[in-house]
C-alpha cells in the first residue's frame, strides 16, 4: 500500500527543513506521495516537483490558508491547485503585507510603552513563514521585556490587551472561493484540534469539498466521528502529519498518512469539478483594495 502524506511544511514557512532535505525524509519513512502545503506561500512547490519526479515520488501542489468563520480561526488546505495562477500569487503577497503591517502597528504600540523592538528581528524569529505575534513574543523575551511567551501574551499581545492590533482577516467563503478558482479541492485542516467539527454542515454549504481525518492531535474517536461525517456528508477525507521538523515530528513521518484511493479520488474530483470552478470571474483582478 502506497502511503501519502498530504500535510507538510518547508522552511519556505514555518518548517525548520528545506524542500529537499524534508523530500530525503519523506521517502526514508516510506511516502511515495506527498503535497507540501506551506502557510501563505507556494514557494517550495516548483522544487517539489523537481525533486519529486528525481525519486519517483508523486507530488500533489497543495497550500495552506487561514481564514475566520463564525468568530473561529482555522486554517484550509487547498489540493491539485494551479499555484502559478497570477491572481492567486497576488492574493498570496497581500496576505503576507498585511501580516507586516500588523507586527509593525503593534511594534509601535510597544515603543510608546517604552519596549522598543526591531522589525529586523522579528522577521529574523519568523524566518520565511509568516509574521505573527508568537515571533514578536520572542523578541520581547530576549529583550527582557517578559520573562515568557505566555507573559508576553497576557499582558501585552491577547486581544483587547494594550498593543494588541486586530489582524486582516479573509472569510471561510472567500478562502473556499479563491482555492476553486485555481482548480483545487478545499478541505478544513486539523478540525478536531479546535472542536471545529460543529461547523462543517455549515462549511460544506459554502462550497467545502472535504476534511482532514488523519493527523497527529486527532484521537481515535476523533478520526472515527470525522470519518462517519465524511461519508455522511459526502466530503473527501485527506490526512497528513502536520510536519514542520521537528525531533517528534520526525517521529509523526510515515505515522499519519492517507491511501493513495484517497489521494485518487481528491485528483478525479478536481477534474471532475475544475471547469465550473475556473470562470472568467476567476481571473479577473478582484483583489481586496490594497490600500485598505
């Protein structure tokens, strides 16, 4: 049996590997199928494929979105997507933007606190993934400003706290849209991590082709329920270890897969659904006003 992984990171993001040395593990745990889904970016994709075909894996172009519905954060991955789409690049750098923008608000709420931190440093915490609080927490510590990451955000970064700065945020609807409109199947990561499951009537309504089953915080009865609404439902299921590189994920490699009939009919559904996805809305520039 053929085991795909279809939830990974690079160091494109927020993984510690780049793409080819986390392909070297991928195949030593025995994956013949794979996506590299990077937060916010399809950076590692054109490798992937490269290094893929050199060892005779199979690479499925996949990304990973954030989104809010119903006050919830949570993130989608998106599958068979076409990540050289200009318009979906350009959504891509505006997610990113913003990300800056907000880290630089709330460095200058800090200064007038008398914190002074550099956005330099920051970005250095954040390496190639995207910006957020957890990385300028890091700087407050070393710069002795807080002694933890949890002071840091208790008292300075939580929501209504005193720099805290409202980030920019895309629906779930809109999250669902932009993955169809480059012919990718949508499906909601990791649902069982924040009791998401409640919402996924409500998601497929939206046009939510399928969820996550497999991954390493589900239980068993979790990927028990999740497999019954899926079939339920009529959604896809998909799985993965959520690797980003580290020692117990190293540990998660070859753990946490799906089959490659699972991987099969995500590729047949995609196809089957591709032409009423990608319309002439699709590649007409409708970006959010930038200057927002």
């Amino acid at each position: 049996m053929k085991k795909a992984d279809l939830h990974l990171h690079t160091n494109m993001s927020d993984g510690l590997l780049s793409p080819q040395e986390l392909i070297l593990k991928i195949k030593d745990a025995g994956i013949t199928i794979f996506s590299i889904t990077d937060h916010d970016t399809v950076a590692a994709l054109d490798e992937m494929k490269r290094r893929a075909g050199f060892f005779g894996l199979t690479a499925v172009p996949g990304v990973e979105l954030s989104a809010e519905y119903d006050n919830n954060d949570m993130h989608f991955t998106g599958y068979f997507i076409n990540y050289h789409s200009k318009r979906f690049l350009d959504y891509l750098y505006l997610f990113r933007r913003r990300r800056f923008q907000r880290a630089q608000e709330i460095l200058i709420k800090l200064k007038k606190l008398g914190i002074a931190i550099s956005m330099d440093r920051v970005t250095e915490f954040a390496g190639n993934g995207p910006i957020g609080r957890p990385h300028i927490a890091e700087a407050m510590m070393e710069a002795g400003a807080v002694e933890t990451r949890d002071e840091a955000f208790e008292n300075f970064l939580k929501k209504d706290g005193p720099v805290y700065v409202e980030k920019y945020r895309i629906t779930a609807k809109e999250v669902i849209e932009l993955i169809h409109s480059i012919g990718g199947a949508a499906f909601l990561a990791h649902p069982g991590i924040n009791s998401l499951e409640k919402t996924i009537p409500e998601l497929k309504e939206l046009g939510l082709d399928g969820i996550e089953i497999v991954h390493p915080k589900h239980t068993e009865k979790e990927v028990n329920n999740l497999e019954k609404t899926a079939k339920n439902m009529s959604l896809l299921t998909a799985g993965g270890s959520d690797f980003h590189g580290g020692d117990e994920d190293l540990d998660n490699l070859g753990k946490y897969y799906v089959t490659e009939e699972s991987v099969e009919k995500i590729r047949e559904y995609c196809d089957e659904h591709r032409s009423e996805w990608i319309t002439e809305e699709s590649d007409e520039d409708t970006l959010p006003d930038q200057n927002e």
